[in-house]
C-alpha cells in the first residue's frame, strides 16, 4: 500500500476530495486516480504479489513449529517450536511441488461441465446454461482448492509425525487418509471455514461503520481489523490442531480382541497302573 498511498497523495494533495478518503470509496475520485496513474497498475499487482509470496512462506514456515508442538503434545516452547519450523521448511516446500498434480487434477474436474454443456446443449445453448455453467466452474475451483490444502496438511502431519523426508511418500500418505475418512475430514476443516464465514459476516459490518475521517474512528477500525486477524490466526491453529486429534484417533491401531474362553483339552484317564 505504500506506493499507491504516496502516488495518491500525490495527486490529491490536501484537498477536500483527501476528506472523502475516510469513509465511502468516491469511485469517480478512484477512477480519474487510476486513469492518471495508469503505470501504478503494475506497481501494485507486482508488489501485491511479492507480498503475497512472503506471507505464504512466512505461513508455511511457522506451520512446522505448530504442528511440532501439537504432535508432540508438550507445551509450548520456544525452542522446539523455532527449530520444528527450520527443520520442516524445505521439506513443506517439496511436499507442495510433490502436490501440485493433484492440484491439476482437481482443477481439471471443471472441465467436466464443458463436456456436458457441449454434449446435451451443443455450441450455441441457452443464455441461462452457460450462466449456471460459470457458478458451477466457480464451485468446482473452490473445491478442488479445498481439497487440495486439505490433502497438504494431512501430509505435513504424516511429515512431522514420522519425520518423512520423502515427500512423494508423504503427500500420497495424505490422499490416502482422506479418502479412507472422507467424511471426517472434510466435515472437521468444513466446520473450521464456516466459523471464519461467520466472523467475516460479523466484522464487515461493524467494519463499514467504522468508516469516518476521523482519528479515533480510523485507530478504532485498525483495532477491529487487528482483533478479526488475531481470531483468523486462533482459528487455523484450531484447525492444525484438529487434524493432529483426528489423524492420531483414526489412525491407533485396533485393540486386539479379547481372548475367547479357550476349553480345556480333557485327555482321556489313562489306566492307573497298580
């Protein structure tokens, strides 16, 4: 946000259209912005996506610090949470390249609807099949991400629980045991994703009230936003340590079986000799 904060500021200077800044988007403002700052376009998808890179790496490196902890089931401590994530950083890297077919995969369930629309409507169908084709494409990409990530971190526990340093071995380890328990699985992270719907339903609202050039206001909507990511944060290690619970009781070995009753062999009296 910086270089979009200091080319705007730039542009609108201390004018009465800054005021507007603090509450509702004038969009004609942000249109007339961006038309006069075409190059600015660049700028940001570019730093957009350096940032993005960095707090997905920042993410996957504290991943294994928290699923150390979890597995190992002690308390927190520093040391072994640091190390847990050096220790598992390039093999998490590796297990996600290891992913990346099945991800293709997945994506390419979408493809599906093509087939069909081609098949049963032809090449010119209806307005409203290619329009309910579209949410549907939409659906499918979010689900095949779903079950992607899904797969991903039941592979760092296989990973982290048995310290797997091949990562081929481990993220086929993680399909396997969501197929095995489909249901489970996918219900637990289901669960976890709609309470953070839920807190996002709550926080928009409360959000776009808070918006007002004003400095109490304006610190108040930071607070908000930070306490909506602290809960973000509560929520995914919720969910790291969920899988860990159900990973390791679903997958304890059968207690044996109690022994039946075995007869007692009764051999026949042998004559007593006198």
């Amino acid at each position: 946000m910086l270089p979009f904060r200091a080319t705007l500021s730039r542009h609108i200077g201390n004018s009465l259209a800054g005021e507007k800044l603090g509450g509702t988007i004038d969009m004609d403002l942000l249109l007339e912005f961006m038309m006069k700052n075409s190059a600015l376009g660049g700028v940001i998808v570019g730093t957009g996506l350096v940032v993005l890179g960095i707090y997905a790496l920042g993410n996957l490196f504290l991943s294994g610090g928290a699923y150390g902890i979890f597995i190992s089931g002690d308390k927190y401590n520093a040391a072994r949470f640091w190390g847990d994530a050096g220790k598992y950083f390039g093999r998490f890297l590796r297990l996600f390249l290891w992913g990346v077919p099945i991800l293709i995969i997945l994506f390419s369930l979408q493809f599906i609807v093509t087939g069909v629309q081609k098949i049963f409507w032809g090449s010119d169908p209806y307005e409203y099949v290619p329009y309910w084709g579209m949410w549907l494409k939409l659906g499918l990409r979010a689900f095949a991400l779903f079950m992607f990530f899904l797969i991903y971190d039941y592979g760092r526990i296989y990973t982290v629980k048995f310290d797997e340093h091949n990562m081929k071995k481990a993220i086929l380890a993680g399909l396997r045991f969501i197929l095995k328990n489909l249901r489970r699985t996918v219900t637990l992270a289901f669960a976890f994703s709609l309470l953070g719907i839920i807190a996002l339903l709550i926080y928009n609202p409360v959000a776009d009230l808070l918006s007002a050039p004003n400095v109490a206001i304006i610190i108040l909507l930071f607070l908000w936003q930070q306490l909506f990511i602290i809960f973000r944060m509560m929520l995914r290690l919720g969910l790291y340590s969920g899988q860990v619970h159900l990973y390791n009781e679903l997958s304890l070995p059968a207690a044996p079986a109690a022994p039946e009753d075995m007869p007692v062999s009764q051999e026949p009296e042998k004559d007593m000799v006198p």
